[in-house]
C-alpha cells in the first residue's frame, strides 16, 4: 500500500457537487492498493500513519500523533499511486489492485481507523472527485508498505 500523508488544518472531498467526506484538524490521506497487498499492509499503515509524530507540541516540535491530538483523518481512494511512468507518456497501472480488491483494502482500512477512535471521512470509491486542503506546515509524507515486507 502507498499513501500520501498530509497534516491539514482542514479538508474536504466532493463528489458530483456533494460533499463525501471533510474533516477540521487531522490527516489527509491518499490512498492506494498494490494487487499483492492484503490485512498486513492494511494493519501495518494505519499502525505507522495514526502514530506518526508530525503535530506540534508545546514547544513547537513535532513530537504528537494524530492520537495525541485527537484529530480527524480524511481518506481517499486513489490508484494513481501506483501509475508507472517510467515507459512512454501514459503511466501504466498494472501494479495497482483491481477495483474489487482495491475496495475491500481500501474499506478494511477506514474500519480499522474507526476502530482506533480515530473520527473518519472519506471519498467515494472509483468516483471522480475533487479534494480541497490547507496544507499545515506544509507537512506531506509518503509511505509505502512494500519497503517493508
């Protein structure tokens, strides 16, 4: 799995004109499936992205997690993390999950936030959407579970 971690001060996704999903204080993340990703990927992420020390504490240094700060997360679903552009001018996406496993991840994801007392919004699966952010910091991360297993 490969998201793109973004510390916002607020955020929001909208579909066809309805907003899906938005949050104040929290994490942004984009979301994306490898087809060889399974539960360990799932619980390895949330684990790393709810835990991360990225929020400021007292002293102005980033030393809180999401936990810490009792923010929200925003989720967003997005094959494009795994467009390989390294041949031509269109990125291939052979690498990213078909949709219906991409889906199942993708919401075992968001329950296992839930399941952390981590207040969650979301976008809507395979639909176009627009998203809107106030970058705090601006603080964006980028990981992928793949470095990993």
């Amino acid at each position: 799995m490969r998201a793109v971690v973004q510390r916002v001060s607020k955020a929001s996704v909208t579909v066809d004109t309805q907003i899906s999903g938005e949050i104040g204080a929290g994490l942004l993340v984009l979301l994306g499936v490898h087809r060889d990703d399974g539960e360990n990927e799932v619980k390895w992420l949330v684990d790393k992205i709810i835990n991360l020390r990225i929020f400021a504490d007292d002293a102005g240094k980033m030393n809180r997690s999401l936990l810490d700060t009792g923010g929200a997360m925003l989720i967003v679903s997005q094959f494009t993390l795994y467009g390989d552009c390294r041949k031509g001018r269109r990125p291939g996406y052979s690498t990213a999950a078909p949709p219906d496993k991409a889906d199942a991840l993708y919401q075992r994801f968001v329950s296992e936030v839930e399941q952390r007392n981590i207040r969650t919004a979301c976008g809507q699966f395979q639909a176009h959407m627009a998203v809107d952010l106030i970058n705090d910091g601006p603080v964006t991360l980028l990981l992928d579970s793949s470095k990993l297993f």
